[in-house]
C-alpha cells in the first residue's frame, strides 16, 4: 500500500504561481519514476512533468519554461513549481510513482487559474 500527501493547489489568478507537493510513503521499492499529470474536465489525463532515477525530466510541451519539477530521492517527494499560469492550466493534478513495474497515483488537488 502506498500512501500520498498533495498539499499544495487552489485558485490563482492568470500570471501568477503555485507550488505542489506530493510526498510518498508505505510500501513503495525501487522507485522509476515521480511526477504530476493532470485531467481537466471532459479532457483525457495528462503528463505535466516526471523525473526518472536517470535524472531524466520530461516536460509537457505546454508548460516548458513555466513549471519545474523538483525531487528529494531521499524522502520520496516530488514537487511541481508553476509560474506564470494560465486559465488552461486549470484541473485536477494528480501525483504519480511508478515503483517496482507499477504504477500509483495521488487523490489529486484542484488547480484553478481564473480572474
């Protein structure tokens, strides 16, 4: 059982910045992958951003030079810095481990970008 901490999300306006964490425990080994998708409604989920053990980040083509991911191996948490938001950035972000061929998601946090 793996366990997921996602404080972070909420309402911002258009230009502005949030920052998310996600901090993974319980019965996780050999951790691939951390990251963030998202799912706004109506509309299939998302990669926003991973981190690979080869150091390896793969943004989304939509948030490149916007947000930026972060990792501490060493606590098993992953956190997404989101700069200039925009109203497209709306949605559910949900944290994501894949450890030992599979794959865990978070309950997700809303983030809302609106005037």
């Amino acid at each position: 059982q793996v366990q997921f901490v996602e404080p972070g999300g909420g309402l911002v306006q258009p230009g502005g910045s949030l920052r998310l964490s996600c901090a993974a425990s319980g019965n996780i080994f050999r951790i691939y992958s951390m990251g963030w998708y998202r799912q706004a409604p109506e509309k299939q989920r998302e990669l926003v951003a991973t981190l690979t053990n080869g150091l390896r980040i793969n943004y989304a083509d939509s948030v490149k030079g916007r947000f930026t991911l972060s990792r501490d191996n060493a606590k098993n948490t992953v956190d997404l810095q989101m700069n200039s938001l925009k109203p497209e950035d709306t949605a559910v972000y949900y944290c994501n481990v894949v450890a030992g061929g599979k794959g865990y998601w978070g309950q997700g946090t809303q983030v809302t970008v609106s005037s």
